[in-house]
C-alpha cells in the first residue's frame, strides 16, 4: 500500500514486522523504549493504547517526518477481583505461572494501535476473547520449555506451539498475534486519501 510519508514501526516483534509486510511496501523498525509498568493502569484496553500511543509518539519526535506505528498487546481475564493483566513473562517459572492461570479459562487479548504521522494521530484499540481448554502441568512445562513464550503476553503464541491449547476464539486472530491488520489497513487506506 502506498503511504505518502516513510513508515516506521516502533516494535521489535518480529510477528508485528510479518503482519506489516503485507501492506506496506518498505518500512524500517524502531523500536520504543519505555517504562512500560508506568503506562499499566487498571483497565487492561487503557493500557493497550497508553503503551501503543507512547511509542508511536517517541519515536515520532524522533523522525517527525514519518508515519510511525505503535502497538502493545495485553492478555487479561476477570474476576471477582477485577482485571488481572499478564504481561511477558520474567522467567520460565512466571511462564509456568501465567499459563497455569489461563489453563481452562476466558481471557480476552487486546491490541492497542497507534499511527502518528505529520498530519494527525490515530489511536485504536481491538480485542479477542479466547479460551483455553484445560492443561496438564506437562504439556505446559514442555511448552515454556521451547523457548516459544518468553518474549509473548501471556507466554503464548496463538500461532505457534499454544495453538492446540485453544478451544475458541471470538475476534480478529491478527490482534492476538500484535497487530489487528484489517483495522491498521482501514487507517493507512484513509491517510493514503488525504482523510
């Protein structure tokens, strides 16, 4: 898709770079870097476009000339308690920890997307209600033991080796992965227009 300013996409994840290939022509990475548990509020869709809009925004002061997006992806459930938000995990034991949470369980995951460029700002956010079926202590250990969710919210990658763990979805599966691509493509489409 043709944009008339350079894109940026301030996010090292590689699965935000496959997803932005498609609808971008060229574009270089600059990820954000920021004190993400000062942008955590309650609300864990707050916190989506807290983060997302921050990092646009940093690196737009950056390259003032550009179009630069940001993204954040938050896993959270409910309960009587409220919102409980799971972040990346710290170590294999809090990956351990975080999908023995999920384990036969509802949590929603939420991507806050942001587009500064010269012209405006675009803030959005998209969310998927998923499920997982119940795990055993081993498929988890041996999942966390791949390697595969250290880098994740959640400790997982519903496209990779956690996606057996799934028994529904409800939503957009690109904003699961980082980046909700139908709803990026509609900004860029209106950008592109002059709109």
């Amino acid at each position: 898709m043709f944009t008339k300013y350079p894109v940026i996409l301030a996010s090292a994840s590689p699965r935000r770079q496959q997803l932005l290939q498609p609808l971008v022509e060229s574009f270089r990475v600059v990820p954000a870097d920021l004190d993400e548990d000062a942008l955590t509020e309650s609300d864990p869709w707050a916190t989506a476009t807290n983060l997302a809009i921050a990092k646009a925004r940093s690196i737009a002061r950056e390259y003032p000339d550009h179009l630069v997006i940001g993204g954040d992806t938050v896993v959270a459930f409910e309960d009587s308690d409220g919102w409980h938000q799971l972040s990346k995990p710290t170590d294999t034991a809090d990956a351990i920890r975080i999908l023995t949470l999920l384990s036969d369980r509802h949590h929603v995951v939420i991507t806050g997307l942001a587009v500064v460029y010269p012209a405006g700002e675009h803030l959005i956010s998209d969310h998927t209600e998923v499920t997982f079926r119940a795990l055993s202590p081993e498929e988890i250990v041996a999942y966390v033991n791949t390697g595969e969710p250290m880098d994740k919210a959640g400790a997982y990658a519903i496209q990779g080796g956690a996606s057996g763990f799934v028994s529904t979805t409800k939503g957009n599966i690109s904003a699961v992965v980082g980046l909700p691509v139908e709803r990026l493509e509609e900004i860029l489409s209106r950008i592109a227009a002059g709109a």
